[in-house]
C-alpha cells in the first residue's frame, strides 16, 4: 500500500493504520476461505506403501486362489508351481 496523504487531519494516520490492518484480516480470511493452505511435508509422500501393501495382499489373494483351483483339478506338485519365498 502506497504512504499515506499529507492533509489536516490529525487521525489520518490512525485511518491509514486502521485500512492496514483491516487490509490484513480479509486477506488472512481469504485464504481460509479460498482454502489455501500449507503442509509441513509434502502430501502423498507415503503413497507408495499403500501401492506395495495393495500388490502384496492382492499377489497373496491371487496365488491363494490358484491354488485351490490346482487342488481342484486334480493331481499337481506344489513346491514346482509355487516355491518358497526367499
């Protein structure tokens, strides 16, 4: 904001404070309203563990559907179409 006018007025200066501050609460507002706000880290930057837990419990689910389906079918070799994890 540009400084204040000269003029006659004694209490210019509390005006011009008082159009300062006032200035200061609607942006303070404006941003809450307009919901702007700032993250101390950064949004999603653990993401990826959500992603790997979901491809482990799916893979999991997956293999332990095959398997009943291999039961099912008839004669198979475990150990051969699902070795242990290492």
């Amino acid at each position: 904001m540009s400084d204040p006018p000269v003029g006659d007025s004694s209490h210019e200066g509390d005006i011009w404070a008082l159009i300062e501050r006032g200035l200061g609460i609607v942006n303070r507002y404006a941003g809450l309203f307009k919901a702007q706000t700032y993250a101390r880290e950064i949004v999603g930057r653990d993401d990826y563990q959500s992603v790997l837990a979901s491809l482990r419990r799916d893979y999991s689910a997956r293999v332990a559907q095959l398997r009943s389906e291999m039961k099912n079918a008839g004669d198979w070799d475990e150990e051969v179409l699902f070795p242990p994890a290492t």
